[in-house]
C-alpha cells in the first residue's frame, strides 16, 4: 500500500480532503475506497478540487496539436496518458492505476476473438462499438505520433492500454468547452476518486466549476467499504465497458434478440419494423419490456387485434386481452425455454475452451449463469 500512501500524501498537497476514508485493499476485488470511521449520511467524504483534474485542456500543445480538431476528449486523454507515463506533476497518480495486465485481463476489449463471440448479445454489441471508436481514435494517434530519429512511434499496444483506463476510470464533467461536445465524451480523470468501486446504488457525486464533491448516501460502520454508482447499468455493460459483472444488481436485464427474433416470419418482422418494434427485446428480474410484450402479441393474435394493441385501443374486452396475454406469456416461457438450452450449451462450450485466460473465461460463465438464474425465474413465474 506504500504508493496508496504516497498518492494520499500528494493528494492532500495539492487540496485533495479526504474525509473518514481511505484506499484499502479489497479481497478478491482489488483496491476500493473504505471508512476509517462511522460516517453519516450526506456527510461530505472526498473533495477534488478542478485544478486536479486532467481534461481536455490539461493535455500538452505539442500532443494536442497534432491530432485532428475533431479528436474526442477520449482519444486526447489516451494520447496524454500513452505519450507521458510518467510526468512530475502526476508520477504518483500514474503509479497507482491498473496495470496492463490487469487491462489485458480484465477488458474484453482486448480478449480472444473465441471468448469475445461467446459474450451475450448485448455486451457483444457494446464490444463492436467499442472497436469502432478505438479504430477511429487509434488511425488519428498513429498517424500522429509515427517514428523519428529521436523517438519510436506510439505502439498500439501502449495506446490501447492508456485508450482503456480512460474508458473505465473517468468521470462526468461539463465546462464551457465540453459542452459544445456530445454527452459521452464530457469526461474527465480525477485522483483518489478513481479507487471507488460501483455498487449498483452509492454515494452522490457533485461537481462545480470549482470541484468535485463525493457525499455519503447512507450510513457507514468503519471498515464499510463505500461505493458510487456508475450509472443504471445491467451487468452486461458493466462486463463490456469495465470488465466485472455485479453479484446483486438491481438494474440487470438480458436481451432477447437472440431468441426473439429467429421465431419471426419475415412479414412479421416487417410489421414490427415498420411500427419501430424490431429487436432490442429486453427482460429483467420483475417485467417483461413493452417491445418484447407488442412481438409476442404479434405471434399470438390476428393483425388486426395487434394493431389496435400497439395503438393502445380497446380490442374488444378485458376477457379477450386475458387470453391473449395468456397466449403471449405460454409463447415467452416456451421461448425462454430454447434460450435456457443456448446458455448451457455457451457454459459447456467455456468450460471445455482453451482460449483466452481462466478468470476470463471464469467471468463469462458467472455472466451466462446470472442471465441462466433471470430467465429461470420468470419462467416459473410465467408458469404459475
């Protein structure tokens, strides 16, 4: 913990207030943010001050000025971080952040194309998008920073590292600059506030021109570890984008696509995509979403009596829609069932691979099981 130590000691330098907590290494998990002491709710925990911040306009001219005007803030701050792994100013900052290893590990960015193609559907799709702006971002560096007489040329192995600590460790900010810029790329990095974990539920964060400011959201016994909340994500997005899935996750759901859509005719399909219905079929632990709820109906009813259900108009009594959400709720459950089979066969297909790492594979199979235990549960509730 010796740099966690040095990192504090550099933080308070320069107004960084830590407030009853402190880094503590986690078991199984790495390092996250703990009390020290009891801690009341609202009571303000970790202060940053802007000046701490590294942002778009932090990243040096003679870096900045090469790549493109159009280069994201994403790409800018994975520039910075690849071109200067050790600067004075952020030496101490710089020590304490994942290693490569821990990236390669962890990030499915950088997995076995064989384990990337078993991620569910949803997390797979984020994955894609994820390639398209690294292509884009990587094309601008390396064409930016190529070989001299007096340096190598940035590798795309050192830019892929420092491109994914900026896409897991950054943070929501708005200043007058960014927000000529579109929502996802008002990011910023910031010391100590980086150890947080997510939790699913955690402590506000506010910030001003001025700073950052992290308040308690309950109370917390010492020795609590204290999270934030990254956003209302399922666990999919947090495999894809951050490289872990959540035990308890009260925001999880599963796409359907993969079972929804190869049971529609092609006019059926054509019918749900003209009305905008077409995929995105989506289930969590408590509902079955609208989209999915107007494609079963459409399998299970006359067109007409689907029509006036996706245009919200009485189709004739409550007697008729009861049996035809009974129709439609059969037609899910046997359609979970096909799902259920997929999933164990992908568990059997992981567990029997080579490629990739153990922990790797390891993850994508607690995924699968998680996805397994949702579909499980609604299909018993369906049936009874």
């Amino acid at each position: 913990m010796e740099a966690y130590s040095e990192l504090l000691l550099w933080a308070g330098e320069h107004g960084v207030v830590l407030n009853g907590i402190e880094p503590h290494r986690i078991p199984g998990r790495g390092i996250g943010i703990v009390a020290t002491r009891a801690l009341e709710p609202g009571e303000k925990l970790l202060h940053v001050p802007s000046a701490m911040l590294r942002t778009m306009d932090t990243v040096p001219k003679r870096i900045s000025r090469r790549l493109p005007k159009k280069t994201k803030i994403h790409g800018l701050l994975a520039a910075d971080l690849a071109l200067n792994p050790h600067p004075g100013k952020y030496g101490k900052w710089n020590a304490v952040v994942p290693s490569r290893a821990d990236i390669w590990d962890s990030l499915p960015l950088t997995w076995d194309p064989r384990l990337q193609e078993l991620l569910p559907r949803a997390a797979l799709d984020l994955l894609r998008k994820q390639e398209a702006k690294f292509a884009v971002d990587w094309a601008a560096a390396e064409e930016a920073f190529p070989a001299t007489s007096d340096t190598p040329a940035l590798s795309r192995d050192d830019y892929l590292y420092a491109w994914l600590l900026v896409n897991s460790r950054t943070f929501y900010h708005e200043t007058a600059r960014s927000l000529k810029l579109p929502p996802d790329d008002r990011m910023v990095l910031q010391p100590v506030a980086d150890l947080f974990n997510h939790a699913d539920a955690g402590c506000a964060v506010l910030f001003s021109a001025a700073s950052f400011v992290f308040m308690a959201d309950r109370a917390y016994a010492p020795g609590d570890e204290v999270f934030i909340c990254y956003g209302n994500h399922g666990n999919d997005m947090l495999l894809a984008e951050y490289g872990f899935v959540l035990a308890s996750n009260r925001w999880d759901e599963v796409c359907l696509d993969d079972v929804m859509l190869p049971a529609l005719t092609a006019r059926q399909r054509a019918h749900l995509d003209n009305r905008g219905f077409l995929g995105n079929y989506m289930l969590d632990a408590a509902t079955v979403c609208y989209r999915t709820q107007v494609a079963l109906r459409l399998m299970c009813v006359p067109l007409r009596e689907w029509q006036r259900f996706v245009d919200g108009a009485d189709d004739g009594g409550k007697g008729d829609d009861d049996a035809a959400q009974a129709k439609a709720d059969r037609l899910l459950a046997f359609l979970l069932g096909k799902y259920r089979e997929t999933i164990e066969k992908t568990i059997d297909t992981l567990g029997s691979l080579q490629a990739g790492q153990p922990s790797q594979r390891e993850l994508l199979c607690r995924r699968w099981r998680q996805i397994q235990t949702l579909i499980d549960t609604t299909i018993t509730r369906l049936e009874s």
